[in-house]
C-alpha cells in the first residue's frame, strides 16, 4: 500500500513518468499575421490570470486506472504558485498517515508506517526517477485550474487543432531551467479559455497530456469550486484523473506550510 502511495505521490507532483508517443494533433503552422493575433490574445489572457489568486487548496481525489488494476486515494492538497505543494493522507481517525511536500526545489516525504522522514533535492529526485524537468518547475496552480502559467510566455509556433477550431500554441517561458521539452498549450479562441497542456520530449513522445472536465456551479476568483483532471496516452493504457473538491482560495500559504516537521522518534533520510 505504502508503494503504490509513494509512486501516486510522486507523480502528482511530475504528474507521471511516461515514454507515450502519439500522433500530432495539429496542422501545420499558422501564416505570421494569424499567429500574431493569438500571441496577443494570450498575452491578454495571462494578463486577465494576473488577478486571480496564486494560493488554493481542496480536498483531492486521484483515480489510477492501469492493466494491472484500479486503485483510488483520498488526501488534502495545498498549493502556491508557481511550484509549491504539500498533499496528506490522513487515516479514518483524521491522523496524518502520509505526506509530500515541495517547494519547487526540495521535497520532503513524512511515512507515519516506516516512522520516516525523507528530504532532498527535487531537481536529484526527478533525474533518478527519469521525470521530465520541464513539468518539475511548471506553474501548479496553472496547470491544475486550467489557467496560463504566470511568468510571460514566449509563443513559438502556432497551429490549429486537425479535429476542430481551436488552436494549438507552442509556448515557452524565460524560465532559468531550460529544457529540450516542448510544451503546447490547447486554447478555445472563442471562448478565450485553455482547454488542456501537452508535453513532447525532444524526440516527439509524449510526456504528459492534460486536459479538464467540465466546471463546477460556482465560480469564486477564476475558479471554479471544483475541477477535474485527467492525465491520459499514459504507457500500457493507464491514466489517472484527479477530482479537486471545494477548492478555497482564501487562504494565505508562507514557506512553512510546505514543510514537514520531524516527529520525534522519527529515522531522517537525507537525499541528494
């Protein structure tokens, strides 16, 4: 149990460890002038995002789906823009039994089974695991709630979806963690609103495929109360889909709320 937990954990924050390849689900490049007008909409839409709030938590479901089985956990997530998380799983008597916490550049493990705690660098973790760097240092909050990411995007290439009117757009960010990933983002014209991301390593495969259920009754500060994530073309058929509930963005994070404190008694393990 506690394996398959680590593994969940572990991939909510990369979101998975994927070599899935698909084909492309775009045509070719948009002509200079009909691709300028899309950069422009989406800096105006980065500029709408501006005022939404950059701190949510919820109650959080993850559904893993694979050839193997279906498995199901429940735990409380926390997140601040742009890469800071902490999600608990808590047992029936509402005690902390599990935890994974980031800020974007160390993590921390809390294992209340193995009386453990684990610590490192985010960066080492997700090279040992084989993750892709590009979504280690993706904006959380953006990705979860379907919005753009915060920092200004530089928009390289821009393409119509082959199945209908929306349009894909090859984005970048003046980020100092360069990779040779690519990151595409799905965004209804019309509707001005971002229907899903997509990640290709440098040789075309797919790394990761995000895209969003309908919203909740209630929309509160750019958000809805609830959202749903899928996470699909996973290896072997599997996928994920994650069910974010009564999502509060009122809340005001500092750096503390994404540590795990030892319990005393605890083994610490420190990881490079």
């Amino acid at each position: 149990m506690i394996a398959r937990l680590s593994f969940l954990l572990i991939i909510i924050l990369p979101l998975l460890v994927l070599t899935g390849c698909g084909s492309k689900r775009w045509s070719d490049p948009l002509q200079e002038e009909e691709s300028l007008k899309i950069s422009e909409l989406i800096g105006t839409m980065q500029d709408a995002d501006k005022s939404c709030p950059k701190n949510l938590d919820a109650d959080a479901i993850m559904h893993w789906k694979s050839m193997v089985g279906n498995s199901a956990v429940n735990g409380y997530l926390q997140l601040q823009s742009p890469s800071s998380l902490k999600f608990i799983i808590s047992n029936p008597l509402g005690m902390l039994y599990y935890a994974f916490a980031s800020d974007g550049k160390t993590f921390q493990i809390l294992d209340t089974d193995k009386r453990q705690h684990i610590r490192g660098n985010l960066r080492s973790l997700a090279m040992r695991h084989e993750l892709p760097l590009i979504l280690i240092h993706g904006d959380w909050v953006s990705l979860l709630s379907g919005h753009l990411p915060s920092p200004t995007l530089v928009v390289e290439s821009v393409s119509r979806d082959t199945g209908n009117q929306t349009i894909w757009a090859k984005v970048s960010t003046p980020a100092a963690n360069k990779t040779s990933d690519e990151q595409w983002v799905n965004i209804d014209v019309e509707k001005r609103k971002v229907l899903g991301y997509l990640f290709l390593d440098s040789n075309g495969k797919i790394i990761a495929d995000i895209s969003y259920g309908d919203q909740g009754k209630g929309i509160q500060n750019c958000l809805s109360t609830d959202k749903k994530i899928h996470i699909k073309n996973l290896p072997w058929g599997s996928e994920i889909k994650i069910e974010l509930r009564d999502i509060r963005t009122d809340t005001l994070f500092s750096h503390s709320d994404f540590t795990l404190p030892v319990p005393k008694g605890y083994f610490k393990q420190l990881q490079p």
